[in-house]
C-alpha cells in the first residue's frame, strides 16, 4: 500500500465513521479505554500525551507518537488500582521491510475482581468474575519529518457473571514534532466506537466522539520539560448541572454564593498539567496535576492530594523502567509499573 492510499484510507474514515452509530443512546466506555495505560502518562496526571521523546508505552494511547525507532521493542504495563481491580497489557511493535510505516499490534485486560453472587432472597450461588478484555492494532505513517498520523482499532468484551458485551472503537491521532524547537504538539480523535450486549441484564449504545489536545515544551539549556492536556474539546461544560448556581439558606433565606470563577473552573476541568525533570540520562521524575479529578473526586474537609501524579523512570541493562503513582481519592492510589525491551531490530 502506497502513502498515498494509506492518507485516502485515512481521510475516508475521518469523514465516514462518525455518522455509522449516529443514533442511539450514549454510553460511557469500558474502563479498560478510558483508565491511563502507560506509567508514564499516569505519572503525568495524564498531561504527557506528547512527549519529546516518545517511547513505545506512549503509543498506548497516541498511536502517531510509534515510528521507527520503536521497531521491534515489546512493552509491557501492570496497573494496581483499587479494591482488587488491576490491569495489565501488552504492546509490540513492527516496521515492514523497506516500509517507512510502523504497525503495532497489543492485548489489555482489566479485571475487577471476583464477586459472590445470590439469588432474589439472598441466597449465596456461588462467586463469578467481572473484566475487560481487548485487543488493539493500528499502523502510523510519517507524512514528513515533523509530521505523522496514525490510526488504531479497538475490538473487546466486557463479562460480568453471564452478561457478555461486545465492544469496539476507532482512534485516529496526528502529531507535529519540532526537534530544533523542543516542541511537539499531538491530536487524538476518536471519532466512532460503541457497544453491544446480547442479552437484557445490559446497555447497548455509542459512545459519544471525544478529542483531546496535549503540547509539550521543552528549552535548550534547561533539564525540564513542561507538559499540557486539554482534552473533551467537544464539550465546553463538564461540572455537574447546576454546579455554579446560587443556593437559598433555609433558615435565613438569604442568598448563598458557591465562590467559583465559573469560567475558570470550566476552563480548568479541561487542563492536566505537568512537568518532566531529567536526573541523568538513565533516570528522570514527573509530576502533574489534574483539575477536573481533583474536584469531582476529593472530599470536601479532606482533599489530600486528589488529582496529584509523580512517576519515575530508569534503565537497568537492556530494560527501561517506570513506575507511577496517581492519586483519584483519599481512599486510595493507582500504582502502574511498565517495563520496555527490545526484541529485535524491526
């Protein structure tokens, strides 16, 4: 296939695949879609979705960020994040012969533990288990030195007890890399996806198009880098309805202020931010901040660090480590582990 019909077939399904689950109900996605996928990204609050130097993990979730360099690299990611539930998966990648494009092909399973189930008058029937399961491929084309896009296809099924869902979804990212500016801006659109339960104990519908924008910048004689996520750009308003409206005290019925900038706080609930600090050349730290996880999931005479991210990277011999840490609620934290090897050179 020649560049020129992979950029056809791109463009085609940029203009097609959002009109084929035009109707119907939305629904939120799987957990296994929407849950970071790399211990980078999540060491970043999710704020490094272009990073300068893109490693295989990247491509988790910004799937142009993969060219040749990542040929031939195996990357694997473990994700502990609360109450039993844990994730894990799996990402190779491979350039064809004589090919300037990039393939990768990977599995992720989320697991949510095992549950005891009853019946109407409670009695026990014995224990079932409920996960994610979903496989992921797609192929990134270099237009340019500085730019290249990319499309991935997701195809998986969620289980719970005897409820089986069928799931899938189309990403298609782009980013434009300036190596003499230490800058990198990236896209990623996903433009269709939707799932199918067979049976009535579940939902059917799509899933509503999403598009988030990450930059990153870094500066010549600084060892840090800054990082940004602005992500559902295709709806302006995420606070709960009616989140900004004044409340009437009962007893004095006088009028109470929430004391929220309200444009700030929408503008804000967009925004993951972070920052990058090289150590050495064999080790590195971050840390980011997200709004909008902070707000909707602290307690209000307890924040804690809610929405806060650190994460760390280092190499021992031929594998690449990172461990992160991200903090959703008091309650408890995600720790993810992702560990890269080269396993040939294409």
């Amino acid at each position: 296939m020649s560049r020129r019909q992979i950029k056809g077939w791109l463009c085609a399904a940029a203009l097609t695949l959002p009109t084929v689950w035009a109707s119907g109900q939305s629904i939120a996605r799987p957990g296994v879609m929407e849950l970071p996928l790399s211990a980078r990204l999540a060491g970043s609050a999710e704020s490094m979705g272009a990073p300068l130097q893109a490693e295989i993990g990247d491509g988790l979730l910004q799937a142009s960020l993969l060219d040749s360099t990542h040929a031939g690299q195996l990357h694997l990611a473990y994700m502990d994040f609360f109450a039993g539930t844990a994730m894990a998966s799996a990402m190779y990648v491979r350039r064809p012969e004589n090919r300037p494009w990039v393939y990768h092909v990977g599995l992720r399973n989320l697991g949510y533990g095992t549950f005891t189930g009853r019946d109407p008058i409670g009695v026990e029937t014995g224990s079932f288990s409920a996960s994610d399961v979903a496989a992921v491929g797609g192929v990134s084309v270099p237009l340019d030195s500085n730019l290249s896009v990319a499309a991935t296809a997701w195809l998986g099924q969620s289980g719970l007890a005897e409820r089986r869902t069928g799931f899938a979804q189309v990403d298609l990212s782009a980013n434009y890399h300036r190596k003499d500016r230490r800058l990198r801006a990236a896209v990623l659109w996903r433009p269709w996806g939707g799932q199918h339960t067979a049976n009535a104990a579940g939902s059917s519908g799509r899933f509503d198009p999403d598009m988030r924008l990450s930059v990153t910048k870094g500066f010549q004689n600084a060892p840090f880098v800054l990082y940004a996520t602005y992500d559902e750009l295709q709806q302006w308003d995420l606070a709960p309805e009616g989140f900004y409206d004044d409340t009437i005290d009962p007893l004095t019925g006088d009028t109470l202020s929430i004391g929220t900038w309200a444009f700030g706080d929408r503008l804000l609930r967009h925004l993951a931010i972070g920052t990058g600090l090289s150590l050495g050349e064999n080790l590195g730290f971050r840390f980011g901040y997200h709004h909008r996880r902070r707000q909707e999931l602290r307690l209000a005479n307890a924040p804690g660090t809610a929405g806060f991210a650190w994460g760390l990277d280092f190499k021992v011999r031929r594998f690449h480590l990172a461990v992160a840490r991200n903090t959703y609620h008091t309650a408890g934290a995600s720790t993810h582990l992702s560990i890269r090897t080269r396993l040939s050179d294409r």
